[in-house]
C-alpha cells in the first residue's frame, strides 16, 4: 500500500481526474435536465458565512445559475476540535480579512446571544429560496453580529418567522444534505460534486462557471472576491534580496521577526512553505522557525470527509501557487519523528529551512517514502546535508521538547492549527497573529505596513513594549 498510496493520490488528485468527475456531473445534470443548482450551506453563527452571505446576490447576478440555500448546525466534534479557539479566531479573523475582500464584518464582534441566533435562524427558515435568502441573508447576518436586537426585530416583521419546531426541522434537513454530499462546516458552496469554502475559494468556483460558459451577457468579468495580493514593490528599508534568518532572531536583523508554525503532515503548511521563506528574504525580516507535531500526533481527530476535502482543495491551492502537490506519501508516525530529530542539527548546520522544505516536498510532491532509510537520505541531501553526517543524529530526541513548547505557545496564541503566523515587532506595536496558508497576503500587508512605519521618522512615542509578546 505504500508503494501504492503516490499513484492512488496523484491519479485521485490530478487535473485529468478533476476533468472526468466534473464531464461526469454535467452529463448527469443533463440527463436529469435540471438547471445549473448552486448549494449554498448557511450556518447563522458562524462569522465566514456571514461574509460568503455577503456574494450571494452578486453570485447570482453574474451567473446563470439556480441558488439553493440550507440552513446548517455547526461542525461536529471531530471535525472542529478546538470549538472554543475556532469560533473566537473566526470572528477575528473574518474582521481582519473583510476590508480586503471588499466586505463587512464588525471588529470585536463578540459571540452573539444565543436568543438572537434562534431568531436570526428562524427568519431565514422563512426565506430558505434562493433569491429571497440571498437577499435576506447579509442584513440579517449584520443585525445578528452587531448586536443590533431591533434590527432583527424589524427583519423578522418583514420575513414572518417560521416557529422553532419549524426552524429546527430545516436546519436538520440542511445538516442531513450537508452529510450526504461530503462536508462538514458552513460558508460552503457545492457545484457538481465539489466543494469551495467561503469567499477564500469563489474564485474556484467561479472559474468553473466560467468554463462551463454562465457568465451571464455583459456580466462583470472581475472576480466577486478576488484574493488581495500585497503591493510587489520592495518594503521601505529593503533591498528586495536581503537574507531571511531561520535559526531565530539575529542581532544584526530587522526589527521585525515572522515566526511560522507549521506541521511535516500538513499539505497546507507545504504549499506556504517556499512562498513564506521567499516572503522573508523579499522583505529581509527574520523567520523564525516553530515546527508542531501533525494534528493526529497530538491527539486531534480529522475525520474521513475532512482529510477528502483538504486533499482535493490543496490540489487547486497549489496549482495556482504554481507549487507541485499530489504524489502523497503520508509520512505520519516514525518519519515525522525521524525528521525532528535531525532538526537540531541541521539548524546548527543552517538548514533548517531547506531540510523542513525538502522533506515536505517529498512527502507530498515526489511521493517519497520518508520513513526508510532511502527516502530520508534524499531528503537529507536535497537540502544540501551529508547523510553520512546525519546518520549519527539519527534517534535525537531532543526535538521533542522544542516542538511541545511551540505547541504551548500556539494555544496561547488562540490558534491550534498550521501553517499559523505571529509578526512581531517593531518595539511598541502588538503582535499580529493569524491562521491558514490563504492567508499569506494578509501577513505580507502587515508586515509591510510594520516596515513602512520603522522606516519613517518617529512623529509620536512608541506604545508600551508590554504590549509586544516575547519571542522563543
């Protein structure tokens, strides 16, 4: 099966398999003679769908398709195991990135009472078709998330409410529909047997549309949501090519350090990898290096629908990347652990970034077998080590104390997965922290907008250092 697994995943991953299942769901809808349907799975509380909430209509108004809205519950246990840090990161988050899509979400919105969630999910029960819930969707969501009680009070006189029973049964249906068709979270939408997580992946999705020739006639032919991507110019005080450091911070370094924590076992962290140390070098701040254990080394579930759907959306992440992605040999276990332990030595050698690099793109690009001997030697060579030298730091094991206190520090961050990010400094400004591989061009504004402010002549005293984290 491991000689097997690199050609199952490139076969089940690759652009002519992803051309068959879509030729195959489009013959079918033909068959059946039924419209272009659009699911659209609406979960009330949660911040990302009240920002997918936000190009319903415009999704509507610039494609010749049919919206189905559902009304969904929260993800499971095993699909969310960190409810706590997930919801308070999403509401952050979703403010964070808002302005760059051209949304709206309140900063320091705080969870909503659970009487107006009822409320708000019994509105939308009523107007569950697709253009009265594209319409009826984002105000109601503004209302619920700015606290604003009347509001919703005044929406549920124009939208009677269906009764609780009522809004209960249709979120049980939306839940049941969601299960059937393979996914687990909400801000979702489902075209012809796939799946696109919120306003991060319509772009996928309305390339599909657009192949399938449903742009409606003089339609916009910009995206609805496009990915923001930072000014390419140089940051103030920077070359364009200076060093990125990855053994922590130096003392001849930018005031400002990047720490990325990321995991061997997360395709995600792999395709962030190459573009966060180029990030690094292109705006010579330090990186800093804080490596985790795989989510499943640490206890944490991730359920079959789950890793399914993460395969498949790293696949057209890395495509427009431009990174290689898909011969997976899933090096969970004893080569995870083999790795880390030559992590101490090659930083010591100063390559740490390189050895973390190759062992990802082994894993999940050449579908390289990392846990023999063989497989680790290519590794350990690519990134320009000596196996012979590393064969004596084999069994190490002093790794293990380095990656538990990163993963302390992650939780302190509020923040559980990978690849996860934390900007720090300049002296006075507090520390910036998000989450995901999709949002790179976040921190990239951030850390130029932290450059820009150093490089300028200080006009007003520094806010207290207090409110500057402490590095590793």
């Amino acid at each position: 099966m491991r000689r097997l697994a690199p050609r199952l995943t490139a076969a089940l991953t690759s652009p002519r398999t992803r051309r068959i299942r879509r030729a195959l769901a489009e013959g079918g809808r033909r068959l059946r003679r039924e419209p272009h349907r659009v699911h659209y799975f609406h979960q009330v509380d949660d911040p990302y769908a009240q920002l997918a909430a936000q190009v319903l209509e415009p999704l509507c108004a610039r494609f010749a398709i049919e919206l189905v809205p559902h009304l969904v519950g929260p993800p499971s246990d095993a699909a969310a195991p960190e409810r706590a840090r997930l919801e308070a990161f999403a509401r952050r988050d979703a403010a964070d990135v808002a302005p760059g899509y051209g949304l709206r979400f309140p900063q320091r919105a705080s969870a909503p009472p659970a009487e107006d969630v009822q409320l708000a999910t019994r509105i939308l029960a009523a107007a569950c078709t697709g253009s009265a819930f594209a319409a009826a969707a984002p105000a109601v969501g503004h209302a619920l998330w700015n606290g604003d009680r009347r509001a919703l009070e005044r929406l549920a006189e124009a939208i009677a409410p269906v009764d609780e029973a009522a809004a209960r049964a249709v979120v049980a249906r939306g839940d049941a529909e969601r299960r059937r068709r393979g996914h687990y979270l909400g801000a979702t939408f489902h075209y012809g047997g796939e799946w696109y997580w919120g306003v991060d992946r319509l772009h996928h999705l309305e390339r599909r549309l657009d192949e399938l020739g449903l742009r409606r006639p003089h339609a916009d032919r910009a995206p609805i949501a496009p990915r923001p991507v930072p000014g390419a110019a140089p940051a103030p005080g920077s070359d364009g090519d200076g060093g990125s450091h990855v053994q922590g911070p130096s003392p001849v370094s930018s005031p400002i350090s990047l720490e990325f924590f990321a995991s061997l076992r997360s395709p995600y962290s792999y395709i962030a990898m190459e573009r966060t140390f180029a990030l690094a070098r292109r705006l010579s701040v330090d990186l800093v290096l804080r490596p985790v254990l795989p989510m499943v080394m640490r206890g944490l579930p991730v359920p079959r629908a789950k890793r399914l759907y993460i395969v498949l959306d790293t696949k057209r992440e890395a495509e427009d990347a431009g990174v290689p992605f898909g011969r997976i040999q899933d090096p969970v276990g004893r080569p995870v652990e083999r790795c880390f332990s030559l992590l101490p030595w090659a930083r010591e050698q100063g390559r740490a970034a390189e050895r973390l690099l190759a062992f990802t793109r082994a894993a999940f690009a050449e579908g390289v077998d990392t846990g023999r001997d063989a497989g680790l030697r290519h590794v350990v060579e690519r990134a320009g080590l000596a196996w012979s030298e590393a064969r004596r730091h084999l069994g190490d094991e002093a790794w293990r104390e380095e990656l538990e206190r990163n993963r302390r520090d992650l939780l302190d961050l509020g923040l559980w997965g990978v690849p996860s990010y934390r900007i720090i400094g300049p002296a006075g400004e507090p520390d910036y922290t998000t989450w995901g591989q999709d949002r790179l061009w976040r921190v990239e504004a951030e850390l130029r907008r932290r450059l820009a402010g150093a490089a300028a002549p200080a006009s007003a005293p520094p806010r207290p250092a207090a409110l500057r984290g402490g590095s590793p």
